[in-house]
C-alpha cells in the first residue's frame, strides 16, 4: 500500500508545525501547512491532500470544524487530530466528529507517530478496496441480469430459477435451476398457479402489489418467501416483467429468481463482523491512548510520592530540633499552623499525600492492564474476589456519579477460580455498568455477592441492582448480538453478547433474572481451578 504523496499539517503555531514537516519530509512526502482552520480547508479544496493532520485547538475555525467538514466533504481523506491536551474527552470528541485517529503532541515517540500513520492509511486503502470490489460486484450483477433477460435461449442453463406463464398466471415453463431449488419437478408445477408455492410469511400486499404492477405492463422487482415442496421456506429475490405479443398485448409473464435465503444470512454475519473488527479498532486505539496518558501522569506522579517521602523525612528530623525550640521559646508560627498543631497536622498530610499518591499509581495500573492485549489462558487461575474489586476500581467515579448504595458482599477464603482474568474482569466492569445505567436515581442500590457451591465446585457471582427492570420479551433477547435497550445512548448491543461468550469460553454461565420495576440479577458461574 503507498505511503501519502501529500501531507496537510493545519496548526496555527509555526513551531508546532515544524517538527512535524522536518518528520514528514524525510518519509519523502511533500507536505503543505496551513496557520488555520479557514486556510486548511482553502487548501484541501485546491489540492486535495491524501492526508491531514489538524490541531484541535485554534482561534477563528476549530480543528473540530475541520475535521467535520472534511468527514462530510471528503470522507475519504483520512484526518489525524493533534492536540497538546492527553484528555481522553478531547480524543472522543474528535474520533467522534470523524478524525481517523488522535496523537498527543508533542510527539516524544516517533514509533507511535509511525504505527498511528500507518493504521490510518491501512483503513484509507480497505475503504478504497471495498468500495473498488463493491462497484465491481454491482456491475457484475447488472451485467448478469442483462445477459439473462436478453439471452432467454440459454435459460435451461441458468444458475437462477425462470418460471413462464400464461395472461392468466398458469405456469407454461420452469427451468432446472427452478426445479433444483425448490425440490418440484417440472411435471408437478407444469398448469400450476405460482401460489403453490406462496407462503404466510409475505403480506398479501405485497403480493398485490406485484400482480398490479406487471398487469400493468410494468417490472416488478422484490423479494419474497416462498416455500419448496419439502415444506422448508426460503428467500427469493426475483424481477417479474410482462411478455407483449406482436400486437402489444400481454401474452405471458416472466420472473427470473434467485434464492438469496444463504446469501442474506452471510451478508447479515459479515455486518456482524463488521462492527466486531470496527469496535476492536476503537477499542485498540482507546487502548493506545490510555497507556500514554497513564505515562504521562505516572511521571508526575512518581515525583510527587518521592518528594513527599523526603519531605516526611526531613520533617522527622527536624522535630528533635523544633520540639527543643518550642519548649524553650513557647509556640511559634510555622507556615499557616502554629507549631503545637502542625506537629500533629503535617505527619498526617505527608501520610495522606502518599497514600493519595499510591491510590493514583494503583488505578493507573489497573488501567494500562485492562487495556493491555490478552495473553492469558482460559486455564489459568486467579482470584475473582480481586478481580471484582479491580473492576469496582475501574467504574468508581461511575459508581460514584449513579449509586450511594453499592455493596459488596465478599466471600472469605474463596478458592481460585480457573479462567482468563482479565476476560473475566472485562465480563464483570460489563455486567457493573448495565446495573449503574439501569437505575432510575442515586438512592436505588447495587449488591454483588459472591460465594461457593456447596459441592465445593464453582463459584457463583450474583449482580443484583433495583433498576427499572426487564419484561420477559427482553429477556430473552438479552445476550443476542446487536439487540439493545440502549440505542439512543450509544449502545452497540455486543456488550452482554461478547460477556456470554467470554464466558463459554471460560466454561462459565451467565443467567439473568428480572421483572419490570423489580431489578435484575445476573448470575456468573465459574469453576474452581483444579491442580493437574
């Protein structure tokens, strides 16, 4: 795949600029700059760069707008956006104006600059043979249909069904295709009516619709589910046009059909996959980003627990000293504290910077794992008590912000559990979150228990939240892929269905029960991991 020939670099600082043109040269691409938003666009219409990289941050047009205009004007310009800030919200707000990817300048690692680069130009190059293959195959078939309505001698070789009849709908001829397809053999269907093979499950509509269009004169073109002689139903896609004599009038009907009943079930999977590998994609570059900016606070971070160390130290040696003072000379100011309180204070400031110092380094650790790529077995072992409690970690400004009653309810000396822990953690942070966005107001609760069968073999986690609840026609349809109460907030409908599977793999189950206004309990069963 060809590296850009073009670059657009959009940024209203000419130093910011700069490195990032030095950068982009050297991989032998012209590049062209722009001082701002309303330039950028100036240009991109001119010249149509194969690539755009645009500061978020800048007066008069914003890189937001930029980056909107050209996902609507030029969607298939690939845009990376550049911002000083490592807020994740500034990367979601530009993905979801319709930037390819986010770097963070100023760009300390140019292996990560390469990898982002190349990802982008990878999708620009899948969307252009996508849409070269679709194009082909859209041609292809319109091609095919041609041939077939123009060479009707050749019908008894066709890969599609072709049925004759009369004015009246009596079937005059039907070819092997047909008689493969639908199991009836020519001298069954032969002075027939094509509702033979009707079934319950097109509208009579439809059917009328057909048969006013073609006595009209007029193609039809539609599918519809017919059934074959065996009883089983299948989808037909089929064009119906009528056959004038030389007088004009309408002598016969003919309808070319194909069954399309595989094809349909195929193209349903492939959209499937499509949206798996287009979240995968999301959920890699999320990841991405998590672990620089988990970087990018561990720094300061780990200055922070260093500094407060030695300030600890350095007040505990002073102590001898200011103590003397104090009982020689009376109390005396030191900083906004008179010395009899700050010799209290401060030791318990020193003790809660560093434990408040500790507590980042832990969610930052929790963080870069979750998004770390899986290498685990779903043999190995680990402890679910821990991994709950990582996830609860993980969603607590959630738990936060939706619930004041959020309970855990532990059990002591749980045996280990046999699983991939961090798949098992990725079903549990799920599982949390449906809860949280199932409650109607703060007050109502949510309580997750775990504990041990009484055989000693599994360990059971119930989820148990007072949300609004689920009728019994949602229940069933929970774990399907893409089904959703969500979608007016964002929701994939792959969440609880990824959790299910997840789950098979790791030879557990996942049951739900639940009632309208009564809450909803999940229920995880996992093995207890056995020494081989």
């Amino acid at each position: 795949m060809a590296s850009p020939t073009t670059a657009l670099i959009i940024d209203d600082e000419e130093l910011e600029r700069l490195p990032l043109r030095l950068y982009i040269e050297e991989s032998g691409c012209s590049v062209l700059e722009a001082a701002d938003g309303r330039t950028g666009i100036d240009i991109i219409q001119k010249e149509q760069p194969d690539l755009v990289f645009t500061d978020l941050r800048m007066p008069g047009m914003s890189g937001l707008e930029v980056i909107e205009y050209i996902a609507r004007e030029y969607p298939e310009t690939p845009v990376i956006a550049v911002s000083g800030s490592s807020d994740v919200q500034h990367a979601v707000e530009a993905l979801r104006s319709g930037a390819w990817d986010y770097i963070v300048k100023p760009v300390q690692d140019l292996s990560t600059f390469d990898v982002v680069i190349q990802r982008v130009l990878e999708r620009k190059w899948l969307i252009s043979e996508n849409k070269r293959y679709q194009d082909s195959l859209e041609e292809m078939v319109r091609e095919r249909t041609k041939e077939l309505l123009m060479l009707s001698q050749v019908a008894a070789q066709s890969p599609v069904s072709i049925v004759i009849t009369d004015a009246s709908g009596s079937i005059e001829y039907v070819n092997p295709q047909f008689t493969h397809t639908t199991g009836y053999t020519a001298d069954e269907i032969l002075h027939q009516n094509p509702r033979i093979w009707k079934s319950d499950q097109t509208s009579t509509q439809v059917h009328r619709q057909l048969w006013e269009t073609i006595s009209a004169g007029n193609v039809w073109e539609g599918d519809f589910y017919n059934r074959k002689k065996n009883g089983d139903i299948l989808l037909e896609h089929a064009i119906i046009s009528a056959i004038r004599d030389s007088n004009g009038t309408i002598s016969h009907f003919l309808a070319i059909k194909e069954d399309i009943t595989e094809k349909v079930k195929l193209e349903e999977e492939a959209k499937r996959t499509q949206v798996k590998l287009i979240q995968a994609d999301k959920l890699s570059s999320l990841g991405l980003l998590v672990s620089g900016i988990a970087h990018e606070i561990n720094n300061p971070n780990n200055f922070i627990m260093r500094n407060t160390e030695l300030l600890d130290e350095a007040w505990h040696d002073a102590m001898p000293i200011l103590d003397e003072y104090y009982r020689e000379h009376g109390d005396f100011n030191l900083g906004d504290f008179q010395f009899s309180e700050a010799s209290g204070i401060l030791p318990r400031l020193f003790s809660g910077l560093k434990d408040g110092s500790l507590r980042i380094r832990n969610i930052v650790e929790r963080l870069k794992n979750f998004a770390r790529q899986d290498s685990g077995s779903v043999k190995d072992c680990f402890d679910l008590n821990k991994i709950i409690l990582d996830a609860i970690s993980i969603l607590n400004h959630e738990i936060n912000k939706k619930c004041e009653n959020f309970h855990l309810a532990a059990a002591h000396a749980l045996p280990m559990a046999m699983g991939n822990a961090q798949q098992i953690e990725q079903v549990m942070i799920n599982l949390i979150m449906n809860s949280l966005q199932s409650l109607p107001d703060k007050t109502r609760g949510i309580r997750i228990e775990t504990a041990l069968t009484e055989d000693n073999k599994h360990i059971v986690v119930t989820v148990t939240d007072e949300g609004c609840g689920m009728p019994s026609e949602v229940l069933e349809k929970l774990t399907e892929p893409f089904f959703t109460t969500k979608g007016d907030s964002g929701g994939t409908g792959l969440g609880l269905y990824i959790s299910t599977s997840l789950l098979r793999e790791n030879n557990g189950t996942l049951l739900f029960a639940s009632k309208s206004e009564a809450g909803t309990t999940a229920t995880v069963t996992l093995k207890v991991f056995q020494q081989l």
